[in-house]
C-alpha cells in the first residue's frame, strides 16, 4: 500500500471529504486506498477476520456542496439491510441473503456521499459481548490478535482500529459499541432512542435496539451521526426533532459545564488502575472550566438481570420469523413441526438459541408477570435514575465504559461473567438516554474508553465534553 493512499486514511473524515468536493483528491481514491488496507489486513500474519463482503464497484456519490461524506469509505455491521452485500448477521440462518431494501442509516451515508466500502463481522444476531458468537468465526483485536475485540459489533470497530475506515456503523442493544470501541481503542456513539432510524436494521429488541457510530476520533464519530440522525417515516419510534450541529461543539469551552461521577459506577472492587485512569480525565475536564460531583444512579446494580430478561424476551418474538418458511434456508424434518425444528436447531448458534429459550420461558404463561412485567417496572426505576440525575444540575455523566481491557480469546466461557462486560453500558440502552466511549488510557498496553452519557436527545452536551476529553488528554488516551 503506497503513503499516499495510506495518507487518505489517516487524515479526519470531514477534511478527505472537503478535500474530494475541492477536487483536490479523487472521489475514488480514498475508496481504493480502503481497498488495498483491506487486502493487507486479510494478507498480514494474523487474519482479523473483521470484513466478510466487500463491494467492488462501490463508488462515490455526486460530491455536491452538501455532500458531508464525498467520497468517504464507511463500513457497516452485518445486520444492515443492503441491495448489494449479504445481510448475514453474523448467522448461517441469513447466509448470502441480499435484503430488497436499504436501511434509511445506509440511503442516508449513500446520500451524503459515502462510499459504502464492506460490511463487517459480528456476533450472531448481535447477541454477543465478545464477538466469538459468529458463524463465521470469532473477530480478533488488531491491538493484540490473541484477545477479543468486544462485541456485538466487534467487526466494525476493528475496521476503524486497522486503518480501514474513519466511520462504521454498529448497531447497540446493550453496549455493542461502545463496549468494542473501549476494547479497540476508538470512539464509539449510541445516540438517544428514536435519533437515528431503526428502518432496515435487523431486530434483535427492539425497545433497545439502537443504531450507533464508530470513529477513529471524536470529530469523525459526531459527522457520520450528523448525516444518519433525524426522523424517518418508516420508523414509528423515530423521533421528529431537530438534529443539532455536533462538529460545532469541538471549539466550545466547558465554563458552567457540570459532570457527574455516579458512585455506583465506581465500585470498590473495581480496579484501581481503571480508578485512576477515570479520575484523570475528570481532572482534565476541571482543567478546561467543568465541575465534577458526585450523582447516584440507585438501581443501577439491576441493569444486567433486567437487561437480560427484557433483551432475550423480544429476541424471542423477532427470530420466530426465521423458521425456514418466512425467512432461513428450509431443512428437512419429520412434518411441518420438525422442519421448524430442524431450520432454527440447525441455523441459529449456541448463543441465540439460549437467549430465545430464556426469552420464551420468561414470556411463558405463569411467568410473564414474576418476570418480564416486573423486569419492565425496575426499567422505568432505571430511566427515573437518569432523569433525576440530571434534573439536578449535572450535564454530563462520567464513567468507565468497561471494567476491564479486552480479554483475550476463549477466556471467558460463563454466560453469566460474558454477561457482566455489559455492567457499565446496559443502563443507557435500557433508560433511551444517549452515550459514547472516548479513549481515555491503557492499562497493560491495551486501551481504556471513559464513557460519557447525557440527557435525552442531548447529545451535543456529550459531544462538547467528548471533544474536551479528547483534546486535553491528547497523545495520553492512548498511553
């Protein structure tokens, strides 16, 4: 791969496409560039296995004065509906289906000029917090091969951490992006539910189901959600607000900003070293004019059990589809019964099929009210936390985006420990409220995210102290 084209990857997403609107790179080069660093990576000594397709004959869209992305390369998560590209969601199930439509996510980056370059890996149905749950094998870390790059969307946040991509988009049900953007070293952005539509995305739960941004920097994570977010007809939970100007946030300054250091984020068993990354950047955000104090969120020690009843219960009711009638390839069973059998048995992985047993038992006649109505109510409990919280005075909330670095590859095999990775990031999906990991550090040479989350439909506030972070850490995030 030559420097120049490498030098188109390197440089911020909002600059390459001012660059190719000025005519002074070519609307294709930087897609080509994208190419070739996809090639290297499938050719180096550890296969990362992170891109399953490519389009070969993607091309820039017309570079107009509004087109955003002219000529950027983005990559997308496997459960994106695309005219062009499988829509595999990581699963045998869907393997090699093209969808009839395109996510109103995708028309929007095509819109804006994006080149739609590949779409990425992930864990199948996006049920995974590691990214060792596809069908199409496990996706490792760039930063080290041996260990996990987070999941569900690990594939996407590794074509950013390599080089491939500024932009990809993921898709969050309980911290699938920011959980991979904290393992891998990025930025990663869930926005408040009912910002960006849900329209073509394959379901997983759809209460908590988000679409979400990776960037390789802050400036590149808030663009690719400038262009998706706002309101879609398709989508009835889509929500018809404005949608602020999030780059202009990089410049303003943080006077009167006040932050929040919720204490149950911030456990004594948590590690010390994780401590004290956290407590460097709240230090770098008093140095630039915040205030930090103390918050309690009270439930949040409930999110997990809560999330993984409500989450597998609508997985549940999406997946029944995928039957081998409406959707999935057709196999061969005893009668009409046995071929549903023999379809979902066959199709869907060892994950998916826990998650729709348990989603199944928990809607189940004599256990939806002990279980699914009650886990509903400490939700609400949960999202009154966050209310509350910023109803008093605080901004912007600080946390550890995980408690720990990536782990490496086969060490967790505990459903219930995998499950716990999701700790710090499932209360944001399961209140609505918008959230995003930052890099904050490393500890044993392996990155750190500092996660930040705001009010509904605030996500300029989390992007003015994002930028903040960013830029008073510098080359320390990532050290």
């Amino acid at each position: 791969m030559s420097a120049a084209s490498s030098s188109l990857l390197d440089i911020r997403a909002a600059d390459l496409a001012a660059n190719v609107r000025a005519g002074t790179t070519g609307a294709s080069d930087a897609a080509n560039a994208a190419r070739e660093r996809i090639a290297a990576v499938k050719a180096g000594p550890e296969f990362l296995n992170a891109i399953l397709h490519q389009d070969p004959a993607a091309e820039s869209a017309p570079t107009d004065a509004s087109a955003a992305l002219a000529g950027v390369p983005v990559a997308l998560k496997g459960n994106f509906s695309t005219v062009v590209m499988p829509t595999d969601c990581g699963s045998r199930m869907l393997e090699g289906y093209i969808a009839p439509y395109e996510a109103t996510a995708v028309r929007k980056l095509r819109a804006a000029g994006a080149v739609i370059i590949a779409k990425t890996n992930m864990d199948e149905f996006a049920m995974g917090s590691s990214n060792e749950h596809s069908a199409f094998g496990p996706v490792r870390n760039p930063l080290d091969p041996e260990r996990v790059p987070g999941g569900s969307s690990g594939g996407s946040a590794v074509a950013v951490a390599a080089g491939v991509v500024r932009i990809a988009l993921g898709s969050e049900t309980g911290g699938s992006v920011r959980q991979p953007a904290s393992f891998c070293g990025i930025v990663g952005v869930k926005p408040t539910y009912g910002r960006v539509s849900r329209y073509g995305l394959v379901a997983f739960a759809s209460s908590l189901d988000h679409v979400a941004v990776f960037g390789k920097e802050v400036d590149d994570a808030a663009l690719g959600l400038q262009v998706i977010a706002g309101h879609d007809e398709r989508d009835s939970t889509s929500a018809d607000r404005p949608v602020p100007d999030y780059r202009a946030e990089s410049a303003k300054p943080l006077k009167g900003l006040v932050v929040g250091r919720p204490r149950e984020y911030f456990p004594s068993s948590l590690d010390p070293r994780v401590v004290e990354l956290c407590d460097r950047a709240f230090d770098t955000l008093r140095a630039q004019g915040a205030q930090v104090r103390d918050v309690s969120l009270p439930n949040t020690d409930l999110a997990i059990p809560v999330y993984y009843i409500i989450a597998p219960a609508e997985a549940s009711s999406n997946l029944a589809r995928f039957d081998g009638v409406r959707y999935g390839p057709r196999k061969t069973g005893d009668g009409l019964v046995g071929m549903y059998e023999a379809t979902r048995s066959q199709g869907f992985g060892p994950e998916v099929t826990r998650r729709i047993l348990l989603g199944t038992y928990v809607l189940s006649a004599g256990y939806y009210d002990a279980y699914y109505k009650r886990a509903q109510e400490v939700r609400a409990l949960i999202t009154h936390d966050f209310t509350a919280a910023f109803a008093s005075g605080v901004h912007v909330m600080l946390t550890p985006t995980t408690p720990t670095p990536a782990f490496r590859l086969g060490a967790v095999s505990d459903p219930y420990e995998m499950y716990m990775n999701d700790i710090f990031t499932a209360t944001a999906n399961l209140a609505g409220v918008p959230a995003m990991s930052v890099p904050m550090g490393r500890i044993g040479g392996l990155p750190m995210g500092a996660q930040l989350i705001a009010g509904s439909f605030d996500e300029a506030t989390m992007f003015r102290a994002a930028y903040a972070l960013e830029r008073g850490l510098g080359a320390e995030a990532h050290r």
